[in-house]
C-alpha cells in the first residue's frame, strides 16, 4: 500500500472506552503500514507511542452544544490545513471521509431512553437543544459530498443509517470490533477459586457480571430487578454518580447481599474469570466490547434485542436475547444457565464464536476500506 496520511478524530480518549479501543486496536493493528498516524483529539489520556502524531484542540466551552461544536469546527480546521489523505472521525463533524458510527444512531438512543420516562419527559427529551444539535450534526455529516465510507460495528447500526438517512448500502462496512482471545482466557478451576475468594464471591454462587459505566444505559435496573427473581448473584463493575440508587434498589428488592459493587477496574479480566455469565440488558448499545471479553472468557451472554452485539448470540446455544425491559424473560434466561460453567457447551460456544474476531481481521478490513478510498 501507498504511502498515506490517516488522521483519527475522537473528542475525548480515555482507554477505557469502547470508541477508543477501537482507534487503539486499529493504531496498533496499522502500525506495520507505510502510514502516518494522527490523532485529532481534545484530551489524550492514552498511552503515547512515538510513531502516531497527537495532535490537541481544546477550544473553550461553555456547555455542552459549545463543546461539540467547538471540537467538530476545531478538528475540522486542522485537517483542513493538514490536508491528510483520509480523515475518520468517530464524532459526527460533517466534511470527513469515513465515519465510524460507533455510538449509533442518536434518534434511536433517545427512543429507547423514552420507554423509561413518562410522556411529558419524553417531549422534553427530544426537544432537548442538545439532543436536537446532536441530530442535526449527524444529518448534516450523512448529507456532506466528502463522506464516502461509514463503518459499523453492527448490522442493526447499518440498518437504522439506511432507513433514517437513505445511504446506500455499499457505503456502510460492517467492521466488528477486535478482541485478543490469548488475553482474554477462561479460567482454569484454581484460578477460579483463588478469584472467588479474593472477591468475596461464594465457591458454589452462580454469578452473573454486569460491566459498563453509565448505569441507566447499560440497563443495571433491570438486571438487579432480575437477580431479585433467580438465587443468582450479581458482580457489578462500573461507576455512576447514581449508584447509591441501585443499592437502595437491591435492598427493597431483598436481593442486596447478593448485588456486589466492585467500581470501576482497570483491569476486568479476573471479574470475568470469577463469574459465570454476563448480563447486559443494555437499552441501547451499537456494540459493547464487554460482550467479545465475556464470550473470550468463556461466559454465556444474556443481552437485550436493542443492543447489536445480540448479533453475535444463538438463542439457548451461547446466550440469551430479549427486550431490555422484560424483567420476567431475563430471569427466565438467568435460570437457564448452566449451573458449571466448566466443560459447559454453551461456554464452549461463546468462545468459538468470538476466535475469528482478531485484531489481524480487523487490520485487513481496515486496509482493504483504506485502498478502496485511495483508489
């Protein structure tokens, strides 16, 4: 491949989202490429690397309309004047090359988050001035002569572009996200146990992980209101500023000894080792990379109809899928769980689904998007 100037645009990186695994995965994945590296960023939390090219623009904000359209007018003046050979931005700032719609489709989000409030929050909602900006940036970004290429981390994100925004097929590539399956790896029955009780998790508990900040999105409520109906128990691992709700929630659903708070991690791989599944009635969620590091581990997968990594589950072989909000049918599927984990078909499955997924197919899917641009 050609010598190219790639620049990555993401308004905030900080490692542990899912969006800037992504650009980490991809940076790493086109390392060996005759490229050169930029990134367009806000703030860089990151790790720094000296072959990619960070490149900061934090012009001053005073809410949150003014620092979306701070960045994308600030992103957008340096590539302008770089003039790098293909820009991919993962925020929605119109005159980009390829969009990486990682977080979906906003008018979809805002449908789903609807289904909690009652009517008059619900008009509220979309007629939120930030909620509105949101929507009209990413019109404007579908509509813009540059765009030639979308990539999506799910069919269910490709089909809501297509319907809310008439692009054409061939524009959209589903790239799914990459997982390091060496990294990711069941646990041996003494490790497990070591991580038991390290976490104060009983040897014979059946445990359920849920992972992910920003609670009401994820759909914690209806996985605590679930585990109030089964003998499972729940390993929480996340923050919000919300918390306090949950657990008052746990404790007049008489479940609170068995709902465990472990905050945020660093490091989630022994959480995943210690449990038994992952439950993540998210409301809506283009693609979760906390569903490629369960299935890695070996975990069964209990996830809603709204979230694309359903994609990735057969009904009663490797997990379980419905609405995010059926509380009856998500402790239906909890108790359909194998109560071993181990030599379990359906962990057997979980993990075979996901082998394909490496960072190398990622790299090559990427390249090949690359090419097809350049040419």
């Amino acid at each position: 491949m050609k010598h190219f100037r790639l620049a990555l645009v993401r308004q905030k990186y900080r490692p542990d989202g899912g969006a800037e695994r992504f650009v980490a995965r991809a940076l790493e994945a086109l390392e060996g490429e005759d490229l050169d590296l930029n990134v367009i960023t806000r703030e860089w939390l990151g790790e720094t690397n000296p072959n990619w090219h960070i490149h900061l623009c934090d012009p001053i904000k005073w809410g949150r309309v003014s620092r979306e359209r701070g960045f994308a007018n600030a992103a957008r003046q340096i590539w302008q004047r770089e003039k790098y050979d293909i820009v991919q931005s993962h925020e929605r700032i119109a005159g980009c090359d390829i969009y990486r719609a990682g977080d979906g489709v906003h008018r979809h989000w805002l449908l789903q988050r609807s289904r909690l409030l009652p009517q008059w929050r619900r008009q509220l909602l979309m007629a939120d001035r930030f909620h509105r900006y949101v929507m009209r940036a990413e019109q404007e970004m579908y509509a813009a002569p540059e765009l030639k290429a979308v990539i999506c981390n799910a069919q269910m994100v490709k089909k809501q572009i297509m319907a809310d925004f008439g692009l054409a097929e061939e524009k959209i590539s589903v790239i799914y996200n990459a997982i390091d399956n060496q990294k990711f790896l069941p646990a041996a029955e003494s490790l497990r146990h070591q991580l038991r009780q390290q976490f104060h998790i009983p040897q014979t508990a059946h445990c359920m992980i849920f992972v992910g900040s920003g609670f009401e999105r994820k759909g914690l409520e209806a996985a605590i209101r679930a585990t109030a109906l089964t003998e499972s128990m729940l390993l929480v691992v996340g923050q919000d500023k919300d918390e306090k709700r949950y657990r008052a929630l746990a404790n007049t659903l008489g479940c609170v000894d068995r709902v465990r708070f472990a905050g945020v991690q660093k490091h989630t791989l022994p959480f995943y080792q210690a449990a038994d599944a992952l439950l993540l009635p998210t409301l809506y969620d283009p693609f979760p990379n906390v569903i490629l590091e369960a299935m890695s581990c070996g975990l069964p997968v209990i996830t809603s109809t709204t979230c694309g990594g359903s994609e990735f589950i057969v009904q009663g072989e490797n997990g379980f899928v419905c609405d995010a909000l059926d509380v009856k049918t998500l402790a239906e599927s909890i108790r359909a769980l194998p109560t071993s984990l181990f030599d379990s078909g359906m962990s057997l499955a979980a993990r075979t689904r996901i082998m394909k997924e490496t960072p190398a197919r990622l790299s090559e899917q990427l390249i090949d998007l690359y090419k097809r641009i350049l040419d």
